[in-house]
C-alpha cells in the first residue's frame, strides 16, 4: 500500500477509535508495503493485527468497526446514538 493511500486508512482508523471513546492507543509496525500492521494498546492489553491495505480500503465504515470490535475484543466499540 503506498504511503497515502495507507495515511488514509490509518487516519480513518484513527478517528474511528477516538469516536468510540475507548482508551485505547494505536501503534503502527513496520510492515510489507500491501499491509498495515496495528497493535492497538487498549485497557493494559495489547492487541496485533496485520490487514491487507487492498482489502481494508474495501470495507464500509460499519464493518471496519466490526472489525475492529473484534481485533479489540470489544476495546474499541462503534458509539450508539440516541434520538
């Protein structure tokens, strides 16, 4: 993933994790160039993860935040609104 294209994904990411509240930390890794690798630091647990850039670019808001519920195991959850 070029550099742009990954700024992108890991700024959405970024802004994802601070609307949900969580306190939680994102650390990028060193990776290849067609991945991101995160490890997100959430409540004293750390949590790695290595996505595909092609594929992450590809997934809607609302199942990025699945995924993200999950590679947290629920440290990072998508804020519910109130009407």
């Amino acid at each position: 993933m070029n550099g742009d294209r990954a700024k992108e994904q890991l700024e959405r990411i970024r802004a994802m994790v601070k609307e949900s509240g969580a306190d939680c930390t994102i650390e990028v890794v060193r990776g290849e160039l067609d991945s991101v690798h995160l490890t997100f630091h959430c409540g004293g647990k750390r949590h790695s993860v290595a996505w595909v850039g092609a594929w992450l670019e590809t997934l809607t808001d609302d199942n990025l935040w699945r995924e993200l519920y999950r590679v947290t195991l629920g440290g990072v959850n998508k804020p519910t609104t109130r009407n």
